[in-house]
C-alpha cells in the first residue's frame, strides 16, 4: 500500500480548477485586449494632433477634422471626435482630453468595463 506522502501531482478537482482559472484569464484577455489596443490608436492620434505646432492657435472644428482623419485611418471605433475636448491650461495653452467608458460583454449579463482618461497639451510654437 502507498503511502499520501508518495503520492505527486494534482487531482482532477485540482486539474479542473486550474483549468477554469486558466480559461477565464484567458477569456478576459481576449475581451479586454482590443479595448486597450483602440485607446493605443487614440492616445497616438491625439498625441500627433497636439504635438503639430500648426495646431497650436487653430479653432476647435480644424483640429476635429484633424483628428478624424487620423482616427479614418487608424480604423478607431470606439470613441468620437467631438467626445475630446479643448480645455485651456493654468499657463494659458490649450489641451486635447478625454475621459471615456469602454465596455465589453464577458458571458451572458457580465461586462468589464475600463476607464480611459487623458490629457495631451498642444505644443506653442515659439519664434
């Protein structure tokens, strides 16, 4: 007869559970993954738009145009043009923000939801 302290590996309940574990930071992964790779694609665009000293004194309609073209061919979905607003600055500049919900359905009525917020001032062009 073998004795417990002979005995190695894991059981099938042990095995089962690590394999949910695994499935499930699997699944979120996927899920989220995309969320974060479109807040890349925005936080890029509204950088560019920001740092190009031409937009430094331009109206708020020019610098939209600005960044949906960036957006049309970055392919980004999530997030409008006129959800990102112009705030001026303490120091008197101008900054691109933004604060936006991204949801994702996980299974059945379970959503994770993230939060993406920043904010990018413009570069002045100084002479």
């Amino acid at each position: 007869m073998k004795g417990i302290g002979r005995q190695k590996g894991i059981g099938l309940f042990g095995f089962l559970a690590l394999m949910f574990l695994i499935g499930f930071f699997a699944l979120v992964t996927m899920k989220v993954l995309p969320l974060y790779l479109n807040q890349m694609k925005v936080s890029r665009a509204v950088h560019q738009v920001a740092q190009d000293p031409d937009n430094a004194d331009k109206d708020q309609r020019y610098l939209y145009d600005r960044l949906q073209r960036r957006w049309d061919v970055e392919d980004t979905k999530i997030l409008d043009v006129k959800d990102v607003n112009i705030v001026k600055l303490k120091d008197g500049r101008r900054a691109l923000t933004y604060d936006y919900d991204a949801r994702v359905n996980l299974f059945y009525n379970v959503y994770v939801v993230v939060n993406f917020k920043s904010e990018e001032p413009m570069r002045v062009v100084t002479n």
